[in-house]
C-alpha cells in the first residue's frame, strides 16, 4: 500500500482595517490500495570524491607517514691484534672486495655510540681500502680507551641505498702520540685493577708488561720513570693504594728504586680513567709493542 501524505495551506488575507493575518493549515492523508503507477526507478548511489577525501584523512595511515627502512647488514670489525696490548692504528677498515652490491656513490662514517666521529665519501665504486686511526673530522686524536666504536657505510643508486655497519669494538689500550713527540701508554683501569679492591687483576699482566719493556727505552740514569694515574677521587686513600701498586710492580720489573719512578695522580680528564706510561721521545719515533 503507498501512502501519500499531502499537506495544503490556506492563506486568507485580512482586509485593510483588519492588521492581524490568519492561517489555516490542514494535514490529509490519502491511502490506496494496490499500486497506482509504475515502479519509481532511484538512481545509482554515488560517492562525492569530497567525501572519499574525507574519510581518507581520518584514517590513522594517512596521519602517519610509511617509513621505507634502508636495507642494513652487520658484520665483525674484530681483530685479533686489537686485544693486544697498545695496538698501532688502523683500528677500523673496509676492504672494498667487502661490498658485492652496486651503487654509485658512497659515505663511510665511523661513530662513537651514535655520534659521528669522522666521515669520508666518494662517487662511482670504492677503489681502495678506508682505515680509520683514531682521529676526528678536525685530524685531533679522537679514540678514547673503553669507548664503543663502529662504522657505517652507505651505499646509494637510482633504485635506493644499502647500508653496512660493523660491530662495535672497544680498545683496552692505546698508544697515543703527543705534540712533543712522546709516547703515551693508555691502560682502562678497570683492565688494570680490581673494581673493590687496591688490587692488579692477573689480566692486567701482558699490558703492565708491555708498558715497562717501554719504559726500559728511557735512560733511567738520567731520567725518572714518568706515569699518570687518573682517578675519580686523586686525594683519596683507595688511589693512593693503586699508585703505589704501581709503583712497587715498575720498580721490579725494571729493576730501578721506587722512588726512580714520577707517578703522578690526576683527576679524570677527557682521556677517561686510564693509567699512563709517559715514553720520552729521544728513545726513537716509533715504539712496537709486540713482543
């Protein structure tokens, strides 16, 4: 059954004495049986693009953009002889025969954490090995004992970019050359000695070692034996134990009164909580540290 609903108003205008209008309305309904036409024929439902604008916007896809991660591939930067005690430079290296994906341009960065220390780039294919020695972008000597270092390199092309990073390493020793031309010995003191305790850990042996064939470079009839010992606390009891360990293990590894040997407790500088043996620059410009 279609019912129509009509609704007609009737409007009667007041005569001019008369200022108020009148209204009448009145609702019919009107009801038949069966149908009294054709089918009504509606039209196909559309999508204003407005609307499909809209509604794409709320989507939480659309709020936040798809990130396209960079292909990355990790691999060892450990080497044998960087255990050893006072390790020569490099201390990181990319052979070229190490990428087998094309690309033509190129960034190797190497970073301490997530800092970037010292970065080289290059178009076209890496020709040549990249080493780094410890320096910064300025050319300052930048390694420090005990910090984690690794490299990144990039490779990039038309159709996107590759990354391959290595592990990170950490030096328990350096061999860091002054301005002066002396040698200085740098040793992690949690390598040296016991963490609770004014103790050498047996650990420590091969770098104590290493540090006083050194020192035998000195001429120690006309020069004393000079050594660094850097410590959170330089005045207290506990440093003061550890240089005089210090000193009692120099003076009979070379053979020398203690009192021949200068050790100096300093507070913790920008090199870290190390110890040094200070290695004068007249006993030759180069010191090799194996045995």
């Amino acid at each position: 059954m279609m019912i129509i609903a009509l609704s007609a108003v009737l409007l009667a205008a007041s005569t001019a004495s008369e200022p108020e209008t009148s209204q009448i309305r009145q609702k019919i309904t009107i009801k038949s049986r069966g149908s009294s036409g054709p089918p009504v024929q509606l039209p196909q439902p559309e999508v204003s693009p407005a609307v499909i604008d809209e509604v794409v916007r709320t989507l939480d896809i659309y709020k936040k953009p798809v990130e396209i991660k960079t292909p990355e591939v990790k691999v060892q930067a450990r080497f044998s002889r960087l255990e050893q005690p006072f390790p020569e430079p490099p201390y990181l290296s990319l052979s070229p025969r190490s990428i087998a994906s094309p690309y033509e341009s190129w960034v190797f960065e190497v970073l301490d954490g997530g800092q970037v220390l010292w970065k080289t780039e290059g178009q076209g294919p890496l020709k040549e090995r990249i080493e780094w020695s410890g320096s910064d972008q300025e050319g300052r000597q930048a390694a420090r004992v005990g910090r984690p270092y690794h490299f990144r390199f990039t490779g990039k092309r038309a159709e996107g970019s590759f990354v391959v990073a290595s592990e990170p390493i950490a030096l328990k020793s350096l061999a860091v050359k002054q301005y002066l031309g002396d040698i200085h010995l740098e040793a992690a003191n949690s390598l040296l000695f016991e963490p609770d305790k004014p103790a050498l850990r047996s650990e420590a042996e091969p770098f104590l070692e290493a540090m006083g064939r050194a020192l035998r470079r000195t001429d120690l009839r006309q020069k004393a034996c000079k050594m660094i010992l850097y410590d959170e606390q330089p005045q207290s009891r506990f440093a003061k134990s550890r240089a005089a360990l210090l000193k009692r293990y120099f003076s009979r590894f070379l053979l020398i009164n203690a009192n021949r040997i200068e050790l100096e407790i300093q507070p913790i500088g920008e090199r870290g909580e190390i110890t040094v043996a200070v290695v004068s620059a007249d006993r030759g410009p180069t010191i090799k540290m194996e045995p």
